[in-house]
C-alpha cells in the first residue's frame, strides 16, 4: 500500500463534499500538473491519502481510498490529463494543520513542507504514521488492523 495527499480548496470540494458524494467514489479531477497525474498514475486500488483544505485552513481534515484507478479526467477532452476515482474512508479524530506539520523536525523532508503547492503527492509509511499519531489515531489506517 501506498500513501499520499490530495490538497482541495474547501470551497470547491470540501471534506463534507467528499463524504456526502454519491456515489461515494468520486472522481479527483481538475488536476492540471504533469507531476501531480503521474502521482496518480502510480495508484492502486486501496491506496490511502489524506484530504488537505488549502487556502485559509491548511490542515488534513479527513482520509480517502483510491477505489478506481487513473483513467481519463471527464472535466476534459485534452487526453493528457488523467485522474482516480476516491471515496472517503474516516475523518481525523483532529485536524493536523500545516503549521503543526512544519513544526515536527520528523516531517521535515515531506513533500507537503517542501514543495506546498504541488496538488496530489506521496506520503511516505513514516510521514503517514506521525500524522496520524498527530491526529489522536490509536491504531494507525492501512498499517494497523481494525483502524479507521
């Protein structure tokens, strides 16, 4: 299993959005980087990723599962650009905010600090688990038996 991170602006698709979608799995589509579709090129059915509000609140509110695989996005003609289908899987027990994650020498290398722009990005095992801790989890999700 792998993990990752999918930044939306709240007002366009929020974390409520994701959780009251039907049907429950949904297209991330919009997506409009090379580097964040060939992200999605690499996921797999059951692949875990965290739901980012960007602009005002910065902070992972919620995890998804990847339940389609890259296909192509039906917001465009242009076959360049491919998108997953998620659904929502648990909200966080608490939010993680950006500045939190910032503040954790653990996460310094995530690609999250480093490059906070990029929409769609992996999360390494061990980024996952500390957010997750961050997060007031007991059991981590997609590591853990019985979690989330």
């Amino acid at each position: 299993m792998q993990f990752w991170l999918f930044k939306s602006e709240p007002g366009t698709w929020s974390w409520e959005d994701q959780v009251d979608a039907d049907p429950p799995c949904q297209e991330w589509d919009g997506v409009r980087n090379y580097q964040a579709r060939n992200f999605m090129r690499q996921m797999k059915l059951g692949d875990l990723g965290f739901f980012y509000h960007s602009v005002n609140e910065k902070r992972i509110v919620g995890i998804v599962e990847v339940c389609r695989e890259a296909h192509p996005d039906s917001t465009t003609d242009d076959p360049r650009w491919e998108c997953v289908d998620v659904r929502a899987k648990c909200p966080l027990p608490r939010p993680v905010s950006l500045e939190e994650i910032k503040a954790d020498p653990r996460l310094a290398e995530m690609v999250l600090v480093r490059n906070s722009r990029l929409s769609v990005q992996p999360v390494r095992p061990e980024e996952w688990r500390v957010i997750c801790g961050m997060a007031g989890f007991e059991k981590v999700p997609g590591i853990d038996p019985g979690a989330c």
